[in-house]
C-alpha cells in the first residue's frame, strides 16, 4: 500500500494526464479535481460536481485507471465524490467559465514559429470583423491553436462582446440534435447571433456535407454582418479532405497562419514562463533537459513539467535533471512509434513546410521558393537517409546525380549562413522525428 497522500499521488498522476489529453479537456475536466482517499484498492477522486462525475466515469475511466496503475504499482479502482466526499450523483451541470482565464496573449510565449499566428489573433482580438476575417490557424497537436482561441475569447467578454468557443464535433452534434428536436431555430440563433465565433479543429467537417452546408450558410451571414471568425485545423484549408470548394474559397479568403513546432530556446522559454506562472524555482539545467526530451508539442512540455514537480512533492527531493530524467522516464518510454525517415517521407514534410504540392518538387518549376525547397529535399535526404545521389535523383524526378551533389554542397553552405534558413530546416528535421507511424 503506498502511504503518500491521496492528493500528493494525483498530482502526480495529473501530470501525466495533462500529457494524454488536449488542453481544452484537462480544465475543463481534470482541474478543479483532487485526490481524496487511497485505501483498499480504491482511489477516490474529488469532483467540483455530477457532470464532471459522470464524464470522467464513462469517457476517462481507462485512461485515469492506466495512470494511476503506474504511479501507484499497484491495481486500482476508481471512485468519484462530489466536492467533500459525498457520493457522486448529487450535483447539477456545472457553471463553467467560456474561456480558460490561463489561456491569455501574456501566457502565450512568441518565437519565429508562431509570430504570424499571435499577431493576427492580437489584431483580431483588438478590431474584431475588420481584418483578417476569417482568421485560419493551422498547425499539429499542442501547439497552441486553442490557446489563441481562447485569449481571443478572453479579450471579447473584456470587451463584453459576445463570443462563442465551440469544436466543430460539438457544432456537429447540436446541430444533429437540433434537428431530431426540430429547434434548428434557436440552434441558428445561437451561431448566428454572435460577435465572435471561435471554431476549433475544423477539419472533421470534412465529408459531413449537411454540417458544412449549415456552417457554410452561418459563415456568409457573419461575416456579412461584420462578425469575427476565427477557425482552426490541425491542416491547410486546401488539405481537409472533402471538403467543397465554395467553403474552402471562404476559408482562404481571410489571413491563413499556421504554428510550427517550437524550436529548442522557445521550448526553455516555455518552460521558464510556466515555472514562473506556477511559483516553481527549477533551475535552467533541469529546463534545459526537460526541453532536450520533450520535443513534439507544448502540451506535452507543459505536462511534462507538472510531472517533474509532483514527483519532487511525491519523494520529497529536490528537483534535478537525474529526477526529472526519473520523473518523465516513463512519458519518454510509452511515446508512439516514429515512422521510419524516408525520402518520400521528408519530401512531403518540406512540401508541407514550404505549403507548396508534392509534385512542384518533384517537377521542373524554378521559382525560387519551389528551388529552395526542392534543394533542402536533396539535403535532408543526403543527411537523414542512406540513399545513393542516383536514389536521390530518382525519388526528385530524374535528376542527375551530379545536380544532386550540387544542391547538397550549396545548400550546406547556405544553412551555415543564413540563420532564417537554418531554422526551418532545423525545424522540418524535428518534424521528420516526430512523425508517428501510421
């Protein structure tokens, strides 16, 4: 039986949790829980409420159970109490903020790879409906989509305008429901009605024609009253499958910006803005090794942080990188299995870096940014693979090895010089090494 404090132990397991779920989910689900009891085989979690009860019971039972599992050694079964330890089941649905009060411009921290994305969500937020509408934000998992939404959202009810953050799976769903219950009227008076809508992961409309048609119908009457909107996707407009080109038009007709993985300084800048947030005294080593593992996403930083300080709480020890490294050994140890780097592999990532077709490097055009990237493809598949400069030229369209040794020479050369350019090869590499295998 482990003996450490039940709340000692959920903290512990929070900070893994908080690298399992996106962010959205871990406050509104997991924050304002706290560990109860542990004895007999039962862990007793402590809930604001029902609603949180009921969803965490039917949607995270497993996921909670695994964790725990791991940080107690030990099987384990869960039980829920609202607030004091009352049994569950007592309370009603809970009075919720709209927007995370953490998720704000002063929390999020700006490098090269997510500037454009801030800066339009700061203008938006500032004169909302006069430029940039739609915004588009695109970019992978945890790295901070949501939270612009919801630092736009902060500054709206500032403003006291009315905004609305929503999922498109949940602007799905209430507009099914709403059908079956024949209230499409006050469903399209909520969507309709507002100052700022906020759309998040717009991507699973694809193939949904009859929620793209309605979201279609709402886009056009916002936008021609003047209502901000604000949409993103873990994808370009162009890359969401299925979808029609007159929704695509409107999605492009604004400013488009995507985030990129955060480079190794803007990871320890994360790292010391959130220990700065938290009132954690860490030192620079243990950030700089945490930001040295840790290179996917920021959620998964973040939470690997919140790991690191409740195991210094959990064993009582200070926080050093032989802890850490101790700490979020076991994050490290269950990360998805990576894709195998291959020249068709980093192809596509430098077609998507440089937001062009597949079949514009491979091809005869010789516009400068189409020469650029098609040369860092010649350079990363020199580097990152064993292919021969004749495979080389095969997978590029043909071309001859020669051109190949070329291209690689040169663009050597101009990554040692040019530092913007250093950069996004740099970052296309973490990417090649963070693709999971399909």
């Amino acid at each position: 039986m482990n003996n450490r404090p039940a709340q000692e132990l959920w903290e512990t397991a929070l900070g893994e949790l908080q690298v399992e779920v996106n962010k959205a989910n871990f406050y509104t689900w997991f924050q304002k829980t706290r560990g109860v009891s542990f004895a007999d085989g039962i862990f007793t979690i402590g809930v604001p409420n029902t609603f949180v009860a009921e969803y965490l019971e039917k949607n995270q039972y497993s996921l909670i159970e695994k964790v725990l599992t791991g940080v107690l050694h030990a099987d384990v079964r869960l039980a829920f109490s609202i607030d004091n330890g009352v049994p569950k089941l007592l309370a009603d649905r809970p009075d919720m903020p709209l927007f995370n009060p953490k998720y704000t411009f002063g929390t999020f921290v700006t490098a090269n790879s997510n500037n454009l994305a801030f800066a339009a969500a700061n203008q938006v937020a500032e004169n909302p409906g006069q430029n940039f509408n739609p915004l588009y934000i695109h970019g992978g998992s945890g790295l901070g989509k949501t939270h612009l939404l919801h630092a736009i959202g902060n500054e709206a009810a500032g403003k006291h305008l009315n905004a609305l953050c929503v999922s498109a799976e949940q602007y799905t769903n209430e507009l099914v429901s709403s059908i079956r219950a024949r209230t499409t009227e006050e469903f399209r008076n909520k969507y309709r009605s507002v100052d700022i809508l906020l759309l998040d992961d717009i991507q699973f409309f694809g193939g949904k024609e009859q929620t793209e048609e309605n979201f279609f119908h709402t886009f056009n009457e916002l936008h021609s009253n003047g209502s901000q909107i604000v949409v993103t996707s873990d994808r370009p407009p162009k890359e969401i499958p299925q979808i029609k080109d007159k929704l695509l038009s409107r999605l492009e007709g604004g400013l488009v910006a995507d985030l990129q993985p955060p480079d190794f300084d803007t990871r320890v800048s994360i790292l010391q803005a959130k220990a700065k947030r938290e009132g954690v005294e860490i030192g620079e080593d243990v950030l700089e090794y945490i930001a040295l593992q840790i290179k996917e996403n920021i959620r998964a930083l973040e939470g690997s942080l919140n790991r690191v300080v409740a195991y210094s709480k959990l064993l009582r020890t200070m926080i050093t990188p032989d802890m850490a490294a101790r700490a979020i050994d076991s994050i490290a140890s269950k990360a998805p299995q990576l894709a195998p780097v291959t020249p068709g592999l980093i192809i596509e990532t430098v077609a998507g870096a440089f937001q062009m077709n597949i079949s514009d490097i491979k091809g005869r055009r010789r516009d400068n940014n189409t020469v650029i990237a098609r040369q860092v493809c010649m350079y990363l598949i020199r580097q990152e693979t064993d292919s021969s400069l004749t495979d080389i030229g095969r997978e590029l369209g043909g071309r001859s090895p020669a051109t190949i040794s070329y291209a690689y020479e040169k663009m050597s050369g101009a990554i040692n010089n040019d530092p913007l350019l250093r950069r996004q090869v740099f970052n296309i590499q973490q990417k090649l090494h963070t693709t999971k295998a399909g």
